[in-house]
C-alpha cells in the first residue's frame, strides 16, 4: 500500500495509512465491526480525553511518566478534547469488547499527535505507546464507563438547562390563557369546566417534576471506577496513582466525581444507568402527553377542537393544497418513543453484564448519550418553534363552554343534583347555555351566578361556603 505504514499488533503486522492518527487496533476494529453508520458520540470522545488526560496528569505527578512524554499526552488530550482531532476517532459506535476498540482508537490517536508534538512521526511509538504511555495503569473495564458517566453528567446539565426553559415557556402560557374559560374533558367527554391557563399549569407541573429528576440524576452518576483496572481490584496500578487520579478528572471535568467505595461493584453492575435512562423516559413519557394533547387542542382548523392555534411551521401535503400539520409535536413526539425505546435498550445491557464485566456498554453509551442528546434538542424544537408561539381560539373556547352542561357541575352545592340534572338536560334539549337556564328559573341570582363561573371560581381548590 502507497502511502502506509508498518504497525503490529498481537495478531502480526499490518500496513496503516501513513497519515492517519489513528493505528493496527483501529484498522482491526474497522475490519471487524462494519456493522452501523454510528459514530461514536461526541460528548463520549470529549469524556474519554478528559479521562486520558486526568491518568497522565496523575502518572507524570507520581513519577510514572517523564515529563516530556506526559506533557505531549497532555496537549494532545487537550486538541482532542476541543474536537480537533474527532474525524480520527472512526470505528463504529456498536463493537464487541466491551469498549477496547473505542478506547485503542483514543489511545493511538493521542500517541501520534503526542509524537508529532515531540518531533516525531506517526508509528513512533518509540517516542509515545499507545499502551505503555497513552493506557498506563488503565484498563477499558475502567476507562469506559468512567467516560461514559462524565459524558452523560455533562449533557444531563444540558437537559436540566433546557426542561428549565421549557417549563417557562408553558408557565407564560398559563399566565397568558388564565382567564380563558373552556370546557375541560375526561375520557375524550365534556366533563367539568377550568382555564386553559390551568390545563397549560399541570403541563409546566410535569416539566418541574421532569427537571428536577433530572437534576437529581447526577448524584446516580457521581461514583466512577476508574482506578480499578480490569474488574475493579486495582490490579497492575499503584495505590498511589487510584487514589490520586478520580481527583485530577475531578479538576479537570469540574464535577462532583468520587472513587467508588466498592469498584468491583461499579465494574461488574451499571444499574445506575438503568435508573437515570429511566428518569429519561419518563421525561419522554411527559413530553409525548403534551405534544398528543397540543395536537388534539388544536385539531381542525374547522372540524376539530380548535381550541388553540400552533405555529404553522411547512406545508402539510404534498397533494392537498393549504394543508397545515402539526409538524413539531409529532416530531417530538417520535424523540419520545425514541428514549423509550433505548430505556428498554439499557435495561437489557445491563442485565446481561455476567461476573465481573458487562461486555456490552458500547451499546448502553450510545443509546444513553442518543437519548440525552435528542432530548435536550427536542425541547429546544418543542420551545422555540411550538409552545412559545400557541395562540389561543378564546371564542372557540368560549362557545364550547356556553354550549355544553359540563358547567352546571359547579352549581351542585347551590342548587341541588336534582336541579342540575334538569339544568343540564334542558342545556341539551333547547341549545341555550346554563347560565340562561338558571337565571330563566331563577335558581340563583345573576351576581352569584357570574361568580360561581368566574375563572377564578372555577380554578380555586374548592368552593367557598
């Protein structure tokens, strides 16, 4: 091969293209795992340079790793880090070996780009080593899912930022539509009247809850194994050096990272992803209702309900002219059945870790990452191009709650079962409102009356006596 050079590995000798950054263990994985147009995320590349780099810093302060060697591991976890190297991280996101071929491509990468920086070519692993430098007193069963944790905690305060601009959104909307009067529906059936600013309330109430599982979820995170080498015991690395390195990838991350007191645990068991992928679907959960009720509110624009307007994003039909769609909601509406199915993606990894390993947490960080990544750009979509633009059909509203007897509900206390029974059928029968009805019979007076509808009547938590 023109242009190439001679690598070796376990296996023999290969030819590897002269100017990539990348090695023998690269082209191997290449080879053997063309399954997938996944690459790998780029917040794992980024985590997996932080990680790198926190192990360098650690063996150059201890004395393990000269200081020319470690500083040049350094910077080029640094030009890793800011993405500059990240077309060379190439093999596929889904590969067995739970995580090696992933992290031999970082680890050459950085070897390389170190050995140019000390003057050096690409291959001079005289210079720098990929595993003598690069993976010194480091395992995959420890790098990975260290790596995959600080990439997780980094996009899950990227998904907190935007539920939290979400939820404000929809808190706008309640303040905007509280006196709008409407009915409210059970079953898909006229049931009680509220506001519309109320049913927008309870959608800003499950964002709340959403953002502050969120939040929460990074103290599942916090624990990483690394140190622990190849099932959790330290074996092939210092004492020094475990104790010492979770505090350099500490500094560097700036997160509230801490050595697991058990690492054969956090080696062997990752129910902790299973428990953060679960707070994602349940986030996916939430923002399926709302998207499926935004899209049935607005419904029509003549033969539904028509009781808000969306923001007309495209056209809706390549045959039926005019056609308008609710193209955001169904959009995030998909994300939603996305996540949910990744959850079920993670609850299977992790169940069939066996012993001392899990052979399969490529899989796991890319669903996790995936799910992360599409929530936080869903609820930016769901924001900008949706909710902050929904109008509301005060008339349509209004005419829905003239026309329907859920209203007579309220009147209950006042007038009696018996009354309202009649009020309501007579509502049904002769196509006048209730307030007419009642005011007709002279069940109540017309100052009770309005107030017993008044938005602030029908919203408060109970009646007044």
């Amino acid at each position: 091969m023109k242009n190439s050079r001679i690598e070796h590995d376990l296996l023999g000798e290969r030819e590897v293209p002269s100017q990539a950054y990348w090695g023998i263990h690269t082209l191997r994985a290449l080879e053997n795992f063309p399954l997938s147009p996944y690459r790998v995320h780029p917040e794992l590349i980024t985590a997996l340079a932080m990680v790198k780099k926190a192990c360098a810093k650690a063996n150059l302060e201890l004395g393990y790793l000269p200081e020319k060697i470690g500083q040049s591991i350094i910077a080029a976890c640094d030009e890793l880090m800011a993405g500059e190297l990240a077309d060379e991280i190439v093999v596929d996101a889904l590969q067995g070996g739970a995580g090696t071929s992933t992290n031999m491509n970082i680890n050459e990468v950085i070897a390389n780009r170190a050995n140019e920086l000390l003057g050096g070519k690409k291959g001079d692993y005289h210079l720098v080593h990929p595993l003598h430098h690069v993976n010194l007193h480091q395992s995959t069963n420890d790098v990975y899912p260290t790596a995959i944790k600080v990439a997780a905690t980094r996009l899950l305060r990227e998904l907190e930022a935007s539920l939290a601009k979400l939820q404000a959104a929809f808190q706008e909307k309640e303040k905007e539509f509280a006196s709008i009067r409407k009915i409210g529906r059970t079953q898909l059936q006229d049931a009680v009247p509220i506001t519309l600013g109320v049913e927008f309330s309870a959608y800003a109430e499950a964002l709340a809850r959403d953002r502050w599982r969120v939040f929460k979820c990074e103290e599942r995170l916090r624990v990483v194994n690394l140190g622990g080498t190849a099932v959790g015991t330290g074996i092939g690395a210092p004492r020094k050096y475990i104790f010492l390195v979770v505090e350099k990838l500490r500094e560097i991350t700036s997160l509230g990272l801490a050595r697991a007191e058990n690492m054969v645990d956090a080696t062997q068991n990752h129910d902790a992803f299973v428990e953060v992928s679960g707070i994602l679907k349940a986030h996916a959960v939430n923002l399926f209702k709302i998207a499926s009720d935004l899209r049935l509110l607005s419904s029509g624009p003549v033969t539904g309900l028509r009781e808000i307007r969306l923001p007309e994003r495209q056209a809706g039909s390549s045959i039926m002219p005019g056609k308008v769609n609710p193209v955001i909601c169904e959009a995030v509406t998909q994300v939603a059945i996305k996540v949910m199915a990744n959850d079920f993606i993670i609850t299977q990894v992790c169940q069939h870790g066996e012993l001392e390993l899990n052979a399969f947490l490529p899989l796991l960080g890319h669903a996790l990452l995936e799910s992360l990544s599409l929530l936080i750009k869903a609820n930016q979509v769901f924001r900008e191009k949706c909710v902050e633009g929904i109008s509301a059909n005060q008339e349509v509203c209004q005419g829905y709650f003239n026309r329907s007897w859920g209203a007579v509900t309220a009147l209950v206390p006042f007038i009696g079962y018996e009354a309202a029974t009649e009020v309501a059928q007579l509502v049904q029968s002769t196509g006048k409102s209730v307030r007419e009805i009642v005011l007709e019979k002279g069940l109540l007076d017309e100052e009770t009356l309005d107030w017993l509808l008044s938005p602030e009547a029908l919203t408060a938590l109970g009646y007044r006596d």
